[in-house]
C-alpha cells in the first residue's frame, strides 16, 4: 500500500467531507431511516450511567431478533464498568459505561435437540451470522435511546482474535464462539464524520453474474480511508492499523480452528 502524497490527501478528505446520503423527499422525516443514516460507531464516551431500563431494551433488541429456523444460537455476556474490570483487569475499552460479549451458541442447542450432526464450519456460520444480526439490533436499538456504541473484533482482547483467551476467562463451553464485544455509552463530544463508504453502484450487481467494482472506485475508498486516519489520528496510519491486525492473524486462525474443530480426532488435518 503506498501513501499518500499532499494533493491525494487533500483530496481524500474533501470526498470524506462531501459524502452525503439523501433520503427521498416522500420518506425525509423517517426517523428510522434518518437513524439508520446518523449511526456512527463511537470511541469517546461520558462518565454518564445507562440506566438499568435503558440497557435492558437494547438486549431485548437482540432476544427479539431474526435467526435461523428461531434457534436463537446466541449468548450475551454483559458488563458494568465494575464486572468489566473484575473480569479484566482493566476499563472497558474507550471507557464506556457497559459492555456485551457476543457468542455464537450451539451448546445450548444441543442441550434441547440431539438432532445436530456434528458439522462444526456449518455450527459455526450459522452461530455467528445469527448472533451478529443480534448485535446490530442492539445497535440500534441503543441509538434510538441515544445511546452510542462501538463493535469491536480486537480492540480490548474481546472479539473473535482472542477467541481462546475469551474460552479461558469466561468458561466458555465447546460450541461457543466469541464474536465480538459491543462497548455502550453516551457519546461525548462531536459525532464522528462517516467514514468512507463505498458507493452502491460498486457494491451491487443486477445482472445475471457478478461485476467487478470499478478499479478507481476502489482506489479513491482507499485513499479516503488514509487521509481519514491521518487526519483523525495523529500517531496512527490506515497502514499501522491493518498491520496491527494483519499481526495477529495466524494466532488468530490458528486457536479458531481448534474452537470450531474441536473433536480433535476427527478434523486433524484442520488444524494446524
Ligand atoms: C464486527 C465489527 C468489528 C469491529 N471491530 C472494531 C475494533 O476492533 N476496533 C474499532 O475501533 N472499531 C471496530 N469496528 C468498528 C468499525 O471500525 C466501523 O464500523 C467502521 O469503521 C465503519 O464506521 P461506522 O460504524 O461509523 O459506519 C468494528 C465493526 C464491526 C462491525
């Protein structure tokens, strides 16, 4: 990945900066696509409590959510600043006020039916896919509360890259998949500008087969992701930030597979 010289830099931030999305003029005031349009993902919190009543819906958002054939295949570890620090050793990340560690589950479901062939990519698709759609309700669910969140896959050693570490801590039972953690709380100071998104024309296909995106459009979004870091983050590149991923990779791979493979016996050439 090369960088960016000054005018593409400039350049990027403009097309950060004119990006608007523009409800019909009939749906306008629909307040929940206007929600839908507003949503940031938020890093700076308010020493401000939820209420219990608050936090209480927004889980009810992901217990009423859609999943596969009603199977519910989800588990939500949720926290207080107190219980995060317990459990951590440490503040929940960016300093929200709670916290929900996201599980896909198939060990309950296997405590209820015996019907499940043991199919552990199939398990582990169908855990994760329902329990994500569960997170975004909460998502949302928390935003028309005005309440702000951010999902998060690394930061705080709670997603699916310390998927192992997570097993060990909270117990977790075989058959049950760390995701994410989505940390919740009122966001403090301005909201953040949206981050480039990539337009819907390189996004979807109507014809009959798949279409590649155009490769300017690809190049431009990559170009505004850099410029967005550079100006949002004085001690952090786009670069540094996939790399600090892009290192934790092969562990990451690694204890996944012993997570969803986990009759050794019988996957051995799955595991590394
Ligand atoms: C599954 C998932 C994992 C994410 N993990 C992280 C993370 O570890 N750290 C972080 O700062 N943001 C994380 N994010 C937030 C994304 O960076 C954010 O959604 C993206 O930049 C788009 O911004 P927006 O949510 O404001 O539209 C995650 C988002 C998702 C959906």
């Amino acid at each position: 990945m090369k960088s960016l010289n000054p005018i593409e830099f400039v350049k990027g931030l403009q097309g950060i900066l004119n990006a608007k999305v523009k409800l019909p003029a009939s749906l306008s005031d629909n307040p929940v696509l206007q929600l839908l349009i507003r949503r940031r993902s938020v890093r700076k919190f308010q020493q401000k409590d939820i209420p219990d009543d608050v936090f209480r819906i927004i889980l009810e958002a992901a217990r009423l959510a859609p999943s596969t054939v009603n199977l519910q295949t989800w588990k939500f570890g949720i926290f207080n600043q107190e219980s995060w620090q317990e459990t951590f050793e440490k503040p929940i990340p960016f300093k929200g006020n709670r916290a929900v560690i996201i599980l896909g589950d198939m060990h309950r479901i296997r405590r209820t039916m015996d019907e499940f062939p043991f199919k552990p990519l199939v398990e582990y698709t169908l855990s994760v896919i329902n329990a994500s759609i569960a997170a975004y309700a909460m998502n949302i669910a928390a935003e028309a509360c005005g309440v702000s969140s951010v999902m998060l896959s690394e930061t705080g050693k709670t997603g699916f890259y310390d998927a192992k570490y997570l097993k060990e801590k909270l117990g977790l039972p075989d058959g049950v998949y760390p995701v994410m953690t989505i940390v919740f709380g009122y966001a403090r100071g301005k909201m953040p500008v949206m981050p480039p998104k990539l337009p819907l024309k390189s996004i979807v296909f109507s014809g009959t087969s798949y279409e590649e995106a155009d490769e300017n459009i690809l190049r431009e979004w990559l170009e505004q992701m850099m410029a967005g870091y550079r100006a949002s983050f004085v001690t952090q590149s786009f670069k540094g930030k996939l790399n600090h991923y892009l290192k934790k990779v092969d562990q990451a791979e690694r204890n996944l597979s012993k997570l969803i493979f986990y009759r050794e016996e019988e996957f051995k050439d799955k595991i590394e």
